[in-house]
C-alpha cells in the first residue's frame, strides 16, 4: 500500500523557526485564496445587520400597535397597509479570529487537496476579509486588538507572516460579553481539555463558533497491514500489526469526540461546523454566517455526524490519528513498508 499522509515539514531546523518560515511562506498565497473564496459567497453576505439607532434605511415592516417607531405614509399610501421605516443599526461589532497553528494541523492526507493548517488559515482570513467589508471590528487573539479596517484580512495576514512562535492555545480572558470569536482548529484534544479551555468565553458571555477541519483519512481510517503511526506533538510512535482491525472502534471513539463537543456548543449557544479537506472552503464560511446572523438567544448552528459513546480502554482518538492507553494527542499514520514511518 503506497503512502496515505504525511505531515508537512518546511526545513530541518528547529521547530518553532520551521513553523514560521512555514506560515510566512503561506500566508501571501493563503490571503489570495481566501479572497477568491469571498468572491464566491459575497452576494449573499450582508453583514449582521438589525434595526437600531442609525443614519441609513434598512427596511420597511408593517406597523404594529404601540409602535413608537415613525409612519412612513408615503409608502403605507401604496397599499391598504401601514408601514414604519426601520434605520440601520451602526454599532461595529467586534470578532476575534483564532486559527489552530499546532504541529497536527500540518497533516494532509492524499484524499485531501490542501492540509489543515492551510484550509484554517484559509477561513479564518476569508472571515477577516468578510467581516471587513461590513464594516466590523476584528482580532487575533495574542496578535492584534480590536480595529476596523477594509484591508482588515490583509493586516491580519501581514501581522502572521511576522510573528514569531505563536502559542498553542491563547489566553482568551480578553474577550468580553458581546464579541464573537471563530475558531478554526481539528479539536482533537482531549474534549475535557478543549471545554476548559473555553469556558472562560461561555462564562463572560461571548458567542463562539468553532470551525472543525477535518481531513478525509482521520474519518475513514483506510490503514491496513503494518502501520506505523506517529505523534506529530511529541514524535511518539506506535507500531499496528493489523491497523485495519482498529477502525471500528477508532471511528466510534473519533466521532463520540466531535458530538460531545457539538452538543457543548449547542447547549451553549455557540455554532459547530465541520469543514472537510477535500470540501470546498466556502460551505463552512455560509454555515458560520447562518450561526452569526442568528438571533443570539436562539440555539446554535451545529453541523457535524452523529456519532457513539464508547468506553472500551487501549484506544483514543487525537491529533490525526490515533493513541494507544490515552496520554498526549494522537497520531498520523502512513501504510507501506513495515516499520515505514510518515513523518
């Protein structure tokens, strides 16, 4: 069986430089890519917009009893109804912005045109280009504060290019009530880990909307014979003799994972969409802009494959792939030669 993925790897050279001269040499490119996709879906964006204190129309609606909004008798002379001219709310709204930059996201399997990290970075700056068009304030946690700007995606992509080693998870204590945040990673950490990480959102009462990028090999898990996995965080290995006998209960555990978390996010009011690799980009950006055009106090928009619980021990799934008897993040795996490793 010939390879299956690889994680992809810019230079031998430590870690942290090699992951920045990576995202530099990206970014010019992945900015491109994004705007092309905004292109595709920018017809029916039309921002978060809602009736408020504003300078500009925004729509006519029937007038109700006790209305204290003004008649607009030019156009209720139209028809036998009365209408009331509704004005644009102008307050810029504020959205933080995150995309997963750990080691993992650089899997890419051959069923999959681009890796993670690139499809992340991808939607992430597509919302910033979004987002800037309409007018909003947007973030990067640990990268930018809060500004408001039309070349908005292209600052963003400008501060990436420059920035150092960036954290694996960033503090998200700043990011009060109100605000929204997308977050695009693979979230394959320990569930208990990910919640805790965003509790602090829940409890300040932002709106999340998390972006799950998948690749189309951590599904279906299509090893057979003897495999060699490898932890793309701490270069662990893990030698299978039969992988094919692990896939059922890989894909249980894989998709117990996302609807546990799916279900945290609806119960909280917080959008999950899951954007496959081999699918095009802008399927996750129409979903995520349902999630945010809805009413706040509504349930979330949530996307995802339903799945099991399962408590069999020996087996979890994590980062691309998986692990055996629990402990760090999961595992990328490539079939062929015994003892071959996709490193």
């Amino acid at each position: 069986m010939g390879r299956i993925g690889e994680v992809q790897a810019p230079v031998a050279t430590r870690d942290a430089l090699a992951r920045g001269r990576l995202r530099a040499s990206l970014v010019p490119d992945l900015l491109v890519e994004a705007r092309r996709i905004v292109n595709t879906v920018i017809a029916g964006w039309h921002g978060r917009r809602k009736r408020g204190i504003g300078e500009n129309f925004w729509q006519f609606r029937p007038y109700v009893e006790g209305d204290s909004s003004r008649i607009d008798w030019r156009r209720s002379a139209r028809d036998d109804h009365t209408y009331v001219r509704d004005r644009e709310w102008e307050a810029a709204h504020t959205v933080w912005l995150w995309s997963d930059p750990s080691p993992s996201m650089l899997y890419k399997s051959a069923a999959a045109g681009v890796s993670k990290e690139s499809r992340a970075l991808v939607l992430a700056l597509a919302m910033a280009e979004l987002l800037s068009r309409s007018g909003e304030r947007i973030a990067w946690p640990g990268l930018t504060d809060p500004f408001t700007a039309r070349n908005g995606a292209e600052r963003i992509a400008a501060q990436l290019s420059h920035a150092g080693e960036l954290p694996a998870k960033p503090d998200l204590s700043a990011i009060r009530r109100f605000c929204d945040i997308v977050i695009v990673s693979d979230f394959l950490d320990p569930v208990e880990e990910t919640m805790a990480w965003l509790d602090v959102l829940a409890r300040h009462g932002v709106r999340a909307h998390l972006i799950e990028v998948a690749d189309p090999a951590e599904e279906t898990f299509p090893y057979a014979g003897r495999t060699e996995f490898t932890d793309p965080e701490t270069g662990d290995k893990l030698t299978a003799g039969r992988a094919e006998t692990l896939k059922e209960e890989y894909r249980l555990l894989y998709t117990a994972r996302r609807e546990e978390l799916a279900g945290w996010c609806k119960r909280l009011g917080w959008s999950f969409t899951v954007n496959h690799t081999d699918r095009f980009a802008s399927e996750a950006l129409v979903r995520v802009h349902m999630a945010m055009t809805a009413d706040s106090s509504r349930p979330g928009l949530t996307t995802g494959h339903a799945g099991l619980t399962t408590g069999h021990a020996g087996l979890t799934t994590g980062h691309a792939g998986l692990t055996a008897g629990g402990g760090h993040a999961g595992l990328t795996a490539g079939g062929g030669d015994p003892g071959k490793a996709v490193a």
